[in-house]
C-alpha cells in the first residue's frame, strides 16, 4: 500500500472522455469534504486497457469510473466483479480493496436509491422500456430487490428476450416482453415505469410512442436522460400528477455510491449536482 502522505488518485477511463462531467463533480465534491484527492480523464484506446488497469494497480490508484467502449472489456482486468456488474456484464465504477480491484456496477442501483427515497420497490409492478447497457442494469436492480412483476417494452425482440430470460432465469422474477412495433398503452396496474432508452440522436422533447391515458397518479415515472433532464415522458407524467425520477438524479444517486466506495465518506449530493449543473450548463 501507498504512503498516507501520497495523494489519492482515481480516473475515468473511456473513449472519448472530453465532455463527460465526472473529472469536474467528483474534484469539486473533494474539495467541498476536506479530501486532497485528484479525478483524471483518462482517453485509453481498447487495445491499451490492459496496460492502463495495470498501470492503475502499480500506481496505487483507489480506483476509478469505467465508460464506452470499456464497460464489458475491463472485467478479465480486474480481480472480481460483484453479482450486479457480473449480471449486467458491464463495470462502471472500480474501487480497492486490499489489494484487489473490483469491478462494481452502480448505474442501476444509482436509480434504485432514487426510487428507494419514494416507495419499496419490493412487490411493485415495473414497465421498462427498453433493452439495452441502462436497462439492464436498471431490471437487475429492481429483480434484486423484489419487484413482483417486470415488462420489458423494446423494439428489437431479440434483445428484449435476452433480458427477460435473465430476470425469469437467474433472477426468477416474472418478467414479459412487448415488442414495441406500435405504440404502447402503459397498464392502469403499472407502479414504476422507466424509459431507459438511449437519448442518443433523439430530442428528449420528443414524444415517445407510449399511450399513457391509463397512467395512474401514483405511478413513479423515470427517464435516464440526463442531459437535459426535463423530457417529455416527464413533463406528461407531471401533468398527470404522477412522482417522478429524472436522469441527472439517478446520475447523482450513482456518484454518491462511487464516492463512498472510493473513500469510505458519503459526499453532499448537492455539491455533485451542483457541479454538474454548472459543468453542463443547465
């Protein structure tokens, strides 16, 4: 183990990395609790993961965050994963123990605690619309916690197929799929419904091919897109008097989990959304 003098270092590996606010929130979040801590951006290229995650190991680095296109490649890295990011196959965040690095994945349960903060998600009945990296990891989460029932909604069927067969395999959660080849009416009996579909290319303000006249006012209504946060599904969810969880919460809820597994201290959420509010300018 490093010296307690030397200066902790943890870094986000991807590529690209310029734009992703990480670097800023996490160094601002440091200062705020007294840490002389560094955040480096780190653009390592897929045939350098290797080496970087050794690099990070001889260095002493506390650990780190793990973007495109590494998320799946840096697992054989590492010296374990926990179930959450062996069940989603994607690591997003690594931290030390002992000597070990381990690979954890803190995107779904970055939305699970912002839904723990308005109900139990045990026993509810979920929708979640889409299929891909973000929903996957959002479906264990919920699976993980004892939701009763959970539809996947998605375009492609195979992809879709793949995550039930996990929830109803592994997780032996009841869980369906509905192609979604057509617009899609949200069930009166739905308690959480989630659009974890990609944001990429799409304007938020745009409608999504739900019908949601039988929304009821209790459901909780999320979507992962973060930037910006304020989307149609949320503004029609808002109207209909329904709670809601937007992307830059759940953002939020994830980097507090990073923070504490990298230094052991729960850091103020609104010094991190602060800073990622001003990074993004919203």
């Amino acid at each position: 183990m490093s010296s307690s003098s030397v200066q902790p270092i943890v870094a986000l590996l991807g590529l690209p990395v310029a734009g992703n606010p990480a670097q800023y929130m996490f160094e601002q979040a440091f200062i705020h609790h007294g840490l002389d801590w560094r955040y480096l951006s780190l653009e390592i290229s897929p045939e350098g993961l290797a080496d970087a995650v050794r690099g990070m190991r001889a260095m002493g680095f506390r650990g780190g965050n793990c973007t495109e296109p590494h998320k799946q490649a840096i697992a054989p890295c590492l010296d374990r994963v926990t179930q959450p990011a062996e069940l989603t196959g994607a690591v997003t965040c690594v931290y030390r123990e002992a000597n070990a690095l381990v690979g954890e994945n803190t995107e779904g349960r970055g939305f699970l605690e912002a839904l723990r903060r308005r109900t139990d998600p045990a026993g509810k009945r979920a929708v979640l619309v889409g299929a891909g990296r973000m929903a996957r990891a959002i479906a264990v989460e919920l699976a993980l916690a004892k939701a009763a029932q959970i539809v996947v909604v998605n375009r492609s069927e195979p992809s879709g197929r793949a995550l039930v067969e996990l929830l109803s395999g592994k997780l032996a959660t009841a869980a369906s799929l509905v192609v979604w080849d057509q617009p899609y009416q949200v069930p009166a009996e739905t308690q959480v419904l989630v659009d974890a579909t990609s944001p990429d290319g799409r304007d938020p303000a745009e409608p999504l091919a739900l019908d949601l006249g039988r929304l009821a006012p209790e459901t909780i209504v999320a979507d992962v897109t973060f930037n910006p946060p304020r989307t149609w599904l949320l503004h029609e969810a808002s109207e209909r008097g329904c709670p809601t969880i937007d992307g830059l919460e759940m953002f939020i809820e994830q980097a507090v989990l990073n923070f504490r597994l990298w230094t052991t201290i729960d850091p103020d959420p609104t010094v991190l959304r602060e800073a990622v509010e001003e990074f993004l300018e919203l």
